[in-house]
C-alpha cells in the first residue's frame, strides 16, 4: 500500500525531472560512495534499523553475543542493523572479531559492514555495504583531517560523526563525514545540542544526513542488565532506541548505505512510533517533485512542503509538528487522525541556500519488547531529514 503510493509520486516525479536543475550530491570531498540521481524516487522502501550497536566484541559492553541481538532485530521486525563495535578493542582488526563472528548472519536482516572508529579526538561509525579494510582508518586516527579523507575516501566507506556533544565527542572536520548522529539512545532530551551542530553544519553549507543509533551496550530485553550499577532491571535502551528509517532502492546493503548518505531518511523514538515522511511540490501540480534528502535549485517560486506521519497511530492522539528553516523555527502545526497530512508552503530565494526540516512533538506508542525505554524517551516522536535548496556540492 505504502510502497504503491511512492511508486505513484515517482512517476509524477520522472514526468517533471527534466524540467527541474537537480543537483547532484556526489561530488562533495566528503561524500561516500556515489548517490543515486533523484530519479530513483520512481522506486523504493521504507526500511527500519539501528544503526549503533555494541556486542560482545566491544570490551565495555555485557557479554552480548551477534545472535542475541540479531535475532531480536528479526524477531521485531527491523530491516537492517549496523553492529559497530570499538575498533581500539580489537585493535582496529575488526573485520576479524564482529564480521568473522559466525553469528554475523541473516536471512532477514540486512547487515551492513561497520565499526565505531574509537580515536582519542572522539568516534565515529564507518558503514560499508562491502567489507573493507578497516585497519588503515584506524591507523590514520591521530593524522591531519586531510589525510583522514583521502583515506576514507580510497576505502569507499560511508563516515558518521557519533554523539557529537560531550563525552567522546566528535573532535573532526565534519568535512570528513557524510551524516551526524543527531539522536544517540533513548534520552532524546539529551539530544538537543547535537541537533545544534547538525544545525550549525548545515547553515554553513554542509549537507550532512541526520541519523540515530541506540548505542546499546547492555542488556537484552531477556537477560537483565547486571553491569549498570548493580541494576538487574531490563535495559533501557536496545535496538531501536531510536529507530532510523531509510527510503532504500532495494533491500541490499548498498541501498541502506546510499539511502543514508543521500539523506532520505528519517528517525523515529521507536520502531512503533510513527515514521515522518517531508516531500515538497515545486511545480503545485499536487504532486511531490522531492523528498528528504533532495537538493534542487530555486525557481523564485512557492513551494508546497508536505509533512505525513505514517504507520500506526491512535486517532485521538494529537502531534506538534515544529518546522525549521535554516536552523530557525519557521512554524508549529496541530496534526491529529490516523496518518495526519499538514501542508505550509514557502519561497526559497533565489540562489540563496535554504532547508527545511520538521520535528514531531507528542504520545509515544508503547515499545513493548523495550518497555523500560519509555521511561525516557520524552515527547519527541520524530525527527525528519532536511529537503534542500540551492546548496553546491563542490563547495
Ligand atoms: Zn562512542
Ligand atoms: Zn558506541
């Protein structure tokens, strides 16, 4: 049903492309590997995973073994997973502890290759749809940012600066990244500064993609977590603790890694919570000519911004959907019913950069099978992408 009404925007999309300057995302020095044109909105799903995990190959987590956690995200029917241990845990020889790990293995949950670059100026979270060889980022930690890109970028890997606020924040270049964590753990409260950077980054220029991951150490939802303090409550944060969406080209690891670093993806508190999905019509032809993600170039034009929150929802439960433009609250809206539609429209100027995101206020669906995560995961339901304006790519 979901996916029929994409196919149905893609086609509306294909008939316009032509007429519209899309700019292409690839070109930037710190891009990953090679992103899709926007043409291919004419397909696509919508997949849910957890991008920040820790298992037993990581020293200061419980001893959690890849099935367990594996066979929690099937069970619960996540999509893909990204198990990044510590890189200086195994001494940058990951590709031989969480990879070469038996348990490394699904049929129904696309497992990106990836690792958490643990480095003294703060971490970062490689994802790769292939294996790479991880050791030679990890010699490079201590080397000038220049030197960091060109090898990240001769490794072809997707680079992400982790919890970038704080402990262990993220002490690079955001040049040499292609998305920020601007969501780590169920504390979405906790949040609000790396929303900031990601803010920050962007106003200056810098599309970065905004992610979540849980960064569960601890616990599965059937062993009670005996490390944190001495605490033998469930834990309360576990996979899906945010849940980050992607709007994928296929169900494959190079289409989870090229979702996310194109930027269609959005991030929900859990994986029953609802998923925010932000288009907008640039031609008022009723159809939506972009999604997340997307960068074009102004026409001096009104655009139509569509907000939807989809998946399941209590129709008396009501949601503050908070835009931001240019990191600037551009306007609050009341949306409530099953899968509520708010609309706003605006006129990006011409030639000048602009973004729009949106943020979801409101009752979170209960996360059953994580229930202590209700505990602080606040009023924050949602968190959508930027759609973008006018930004360079070779800048
Ligand atoms: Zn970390
Ligand atoms: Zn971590």
């Amino acid at each position: 049903m979901e996916r029929k009404q994409w196919l149905g925007m893609g086609m509306g999309l294909l008939a316009v492309a032509p007429l519209l300057a899309i700019v292409p995302a690839a070109a930037r020095d710190g891009d990953g590997p090679a992103i899709p044109p926007v043409a291919s909105l004419s397909d696509g799903v919508w997949m849910k995973g957890d991008l920040h995990l820790h298992s037993r190959h990581s020293k200061e987590s419980t001893n959690n073994p890849e099935s367990k956690i594996i066979g929690f995200a099937e069970k619960t029917g996540f999509d893909f997973l990204a198990i990044t241990d510590h890189d200086n845990h195994v001494l940058g020889d990951v590709a031989h502890h969480t990879w070469a790990d038996p348990e490394f293995k699904s049929d129904k949950v696309v497992l990106l290759y990836g690792a958490e670059w643990t480095t003294d100026r703060g971490h970062g979270n490689v994802f790769s749809a292939v294996p790479y060889d991880h050791q030679r980022l990890f010699d490079v930690r201590d080397a000038r940012d220049a030197r960091i890109l060109a090898v990240k970028k001769s490794l072809g890997i997707h680079l992400s600066a982790n919890h970038p606020i704080g402990k262990d924040h993220f002490g690079f270049s955001y040049d040499i990244v292609d998305s920020i964590e601007v969501w780590n753990s169920a504390m979405a409260a906790k949040n609000r500064p790396a929303i900031m950077v990601w803010d920050d980054m962007m106003r200056s220029g810098r599309k970065l993609t905004g992610r979540g991951g849980s960064d569960a150490h601890h616990g599965t939802p059937d062993t009670p977590d005996k490390t944190s303090k001495g605490s033998a409550e469930r834990p309360y944060n576990y996979v899906g603790t945010p849940t980050t969406w992607v709007f994928a080209t296929a169900r494959t690891r190079k289409a989870v890694v090229d979702a996310l670093t194109n930027g269609r993806v959005s991030i929900s508190a859990n994986p029953y919570d609802p998923r925010v999905e932000l288009t907008a019509d640039l031609d008022q032809d009723g159809r939506p000519d972009m999604m997340m993600g997307d960068n074009v170039k102004s026409t001096g034009k009104a655009v139509t911004f569509q907000v939807r929150l989809a998946g399941s929802m209590e129709a008396a439960n009501a949601y503050k959907i908070h835009v931001v433009r240019n990191g600037e609250d551009f306007g609050t809206y009341e949306a409530t019913g099953a899968n509520p539609v708010v609309t706003f429209t605006d006129t990006p100027e011409l030639a000048k950069r602009a973004y729009y995101r949106v943020e979801v206020e409101g009752p979170q669906n209960p996360y059953p099978e994580v229930p202590n995560s209700m505990k602080l995961s606040g009023t924050m339901v949602a968190l959508s992408n930027p759609v973008f304006f006018n930004f360079d790519p070779n800048f």
